[in-house]
C-alpha cells in the first residue's frame, strides 16, 4: 500500500500486555510508532503515522471498540489489521469478521506466533 | 334312580320341545337364538381374554377373568337350552346353571366394592394432562439446565481468558526484565521461564479452542509448544519432527506433559548441538496397558545434562507426579523415554 509508513501501531488498553507486544515487535525488527488504549486514540495515530500495520484488541477502554477502530482505519488510512483477542465467543468473532482482518489471533501471544503472523501478513 | 339318570335321563321327563309342540317355527326360533347367543358369549369372552393377556399393566385385571369366566358359563347354558330342546339333559342343565350362577353372584359381589376403586384410577384424559404437565416440566427443567450449563461454560470460558491473560501480563514483564539483565545466565535463566510460562498459556489457549472446555487433542500441543521452543532457540541448523498419536487430555496431565516437552527439548536445544546442525525428534505413542510414551530424541553428542540445575529438578519432580519411569538412553545421541499412564479423560 502506498504512503503507508513502515511501522507498527499497537491497539491494547493494558499497559503491560501492550508493552509485552511492543517489545516483541522491536526484537523481530519492527519500529512501533505508537500503543493506543482507546478506539479513538488508535485511529487519530493511525491517521497521524499511517502504519503498515495495526495489532488491534478488540475490548478496549472507552467507546467503541477495536472492530470500530479497525473500519475506520481501513476506511481513511488503509493499513493491514491483525486482530489479537482474549475473545472466542462467536458474536466477538463475527464482529472481527466485518473487518475482514488479514488476520486474527488468540491471547495469550507466546514465543513466535506473533512473529509469524506478522511476517506472513506483511509478506501477503 | 341313579346319579347318570338324573343327569342325563330324568325318567318321566320330556324334551323341552314338547313344549313347544314341537312347532317348527317356534323350536328353529329358540334353537337358533340360543345358538347365536351362545356363539357370542363365548367370543365375548374370548377377546376379553386376549386384552388382558396383552395389557400386562392393567390394574384389577381378575375382575376381568370373573367376567370371562361367567360370561363363558352362560354361553354353556345357551348351548345346553338348544340340546335340552330335544334332549332331556335337565340335570346337566341345572347343574350348568348352578356353576353359572356362583359365577354371576360372585362377579356380581366382587363388581361393586371394585367401582370406587376402578373410579380412582385416572381416566385418560387425567393422563394425558398429566403427561403433558411432566412434559412442561421436564422441559423446563432441561432449560434450566442448558441455561445453567451455558453459564458454566460462560464462566469457564472466563477464568480461562483470565488465566491466560494474566500469563500474557507475566510473560511481559519477563521479557521486560529480561531485555534490562546484562548477565548472560540471568537473561538465560528469565529466557527459560518465558519458556514454561509458554507452555502454560499455550495448554489454556487448547482449553479455550475445546468443545467441552475440558479435554484437547495434545498432538496439534506438542507440534507447537516444540517448534516454539527450537524456534526460540538460537540454531537454525537444527530440524524438529513431531509424531504423537491423537489423544485427548485434560489439564492434570497435559501441563506437566508440556512442560516436560518444554525442558527436554530446550536441553537439546542448548546442549546437544555445539555446531548448531542436528535433529530433535519428539514422539508421543500408545503403549500397552494404557500407557503412553514420551520420547525426545537428538542426535547430538550425546551428554547427558541430567542432575543438576533447575530443569533436572523440574523434570525429575514431573516424572514423579506423572507417576512414571524416565529412561535415558545415549544411543547416537541423547534419547529420553517417559513411560507415562494414560489420562483418564483418554
């Protein structure tokens, strides 16, 4: 996607699982432009970095939630969306789908498949 | 006059025809009444019979064999009136009669304390709202019970999400902790323990993906909690294969199990391979007597690393909670068996 910047935006209103992923992201070589608790938060610095890449949690502080974040950034941004829920209740995962998602994964992230699935996104 | 005359030749007595004058229309008339009364009276009884042979279940079910039997009495009478109208048989007769009539007065006795009792049972109508009020209830109580067991699960669900997050939240501080440790065998050791806490979390994300919330399939486990782990490691010269037959385990077993995996395999891992080219082959079978084989398998040099440190207390601490025999074998390489009994969830 042109005039996308090639950083990560993360998506999670937990400090410390938020900070976990950031560092993952930066071991496997990736620069985090910014973590975002909030719905809204997520697409006035998508808005502001135009990231490649977005890792969205779907309950989030606030209004709104990580799907609506997501439709908002595809809409004006467009930069490619992993979602990482806690969640498989399937009314959660219906709702991811209206964002057709480039992927979605499962909490808790371990070892390398977060790697993974970053890197087959970003290659897809 | 003896008792055989009596019976069946009473002297001086003639056929009951001669009553009749022995007019064709009047003796054909009784004849053939009688005849047709006698042919019903004992098919009457005859199907009466055969209903209550087949309702085993219906109460007070003699009275029905007082009717069968008297009805079946009064038949006889019919015929003897027919044989009585040519024959003077009236001593067979009356004693027909007689065995007849102890039969009427008996059932007729027995018949009138039995209506209040046959009153009281339910009609059919009284079972069949009966029925259909145990089937509302039977209905509602299911409800009840899918309503209770959809909330259990709900509540599974959520410990499991809250376990797994928490797991999430320590394994970021681990790796927080670590990226700020300059000591090699402290980064190591934090390194080690972001390993357990994988297999932990990992056993929970099965649980969650499971149908009952209670058992998973430990094959598609062991194939990513060990190619995490090389993954993890530092040689990319070394391949892992992953054979373990299906097999459905709970949470007692499958986290120490897992975290067997985990130590084995980061032993090879960090032992086994000093040029960083080699080969961990991880198998879980079926064994005899419900046991199942663990074996974690490298073909490296060959040194066992097992006695001191954390991960051989570890394992050696798991082997005896499983309650099983580990074996280890130098055999081109290094070969650890784990001769383990089955789950019972298995």
């Amino acid at each position: 996607m042109s005039g996308l910047s090639d950083c990560v935006l993360v998506v999670e209103d937990e400090y410390l699982i938020a900070e976990g992923l950031r560092l993952q992201l930066q071991d496997i070589g990736h620069t985090v432009c910014g973590v975002a608790a909030t719905a809204r938060d997520a697409v006035a610095m998508a808005e502001a970095h135009r990231p490649s890449l977005v890792l969205m949690d779907v309950r989030l502080r606030g209004s709104g939630d990580g799907v609506d974040a997501a439709l908002a950034i595809h809409a004006r941004v467009g930069s490619k969306v992993i979602f990482v829920t806690g969640s498989r209740e399937p009314a959660t995962l219906e709702r991811i789908k209206l964002d057709h998602p480039a992927a979605v994964l499962f909490k808790p992230l371990f070892g390398r498949q977060l790697q993974n699935a970053v890197e087959q996104v970003l290659a897809g | 006059m003896s008792l055989w005359n009596w019976l069946f030749n009473p002297s001086g007595l003639t056929a009951h025809g001669f009553c009749l004058s022995w007019a064709p229309g009047l003796v054909a008339l009784h004849a053939g009444s009688d005849a047709l009364i006698g042919l019903a009276y004992f098919s009457i009884p005859l199907a009466l019979a055969w209903f209550v042979r087949e309702r085993r279940d219906l109460a007070y079910s003699w009275i029905v064999s007082l009717f069968v039997a008297f009805i079946l009495a009064c038949g006889t009478t019919h015929l003897f009136s027919i044989l009585t109208l040519w024959v003077p048989v009236y001593g067979v007769e009356g004693m027909v009669k007689a065995i007849t009539a102890a039969l009427s007065i008996a059932t007729a006795i027995a018949l009138w304390p039995l209506v209040p009792k046959l009153l009281a049972l339910p009609s059919p109508d009284q079972l069949r709202e009966l029925n259909a009020d145990l089937e509302r209830r039977v209905s509602s109580r299911t409800a009840e019970l899918q309503a209770a067991l959809e909330q259990r699960d709900l509540l599974l669900r959520e410990v499991y999400h809250r376990v797994k997050n928490n797991l999430q939240t320590v394994d970021a501080l681990l790796h927080m902790q670590a990226r700020r440790t300059t000591d090699p065998e402290a980064r190591e050791g934090l390194g080690d323990l972001r390993g357990r806490v994988f297999a932990l979390g990992l056993v929970h994300q099965q649980l969650m993906g499971s149908e009952n919330l209670t058992t998973f399939d430990i094959a598609p486990f062991l194939k990513e909690l060990s190619t995490n782990i090389l993954q993890g490691g530092e040689h990319d010269g070394v391949t892992l294969s992953v054979a373990a037959c299906p097999l459905q385990v709970g949470l007692d077993f499958a986290i120490p199990l897992g975290l067997l995996v985990t130590e084995l395999v980061t032993n090879s891992l960090k032992h086994a391979f000093p040029g960083g080219v080699g080969h961990i082959a991880v198998t879980l079978a079926k064994g005899e007597d419900d046991k199942v084989l663990l074996t974690i398998a490298d073909n490296g040099r060959g040194q066992s690393e097992a006695g001191s440190g954390l991960g051989a207390s570890i394992i050696k601490g798991l082997v005896a909670q499983l309650d099983a025999v580990m074996r280890v074998v130098e055999d081109d390489g290094l070969k650890t068996e784990i001769l383990a009994a089955a789950p019972l969830a298995a």
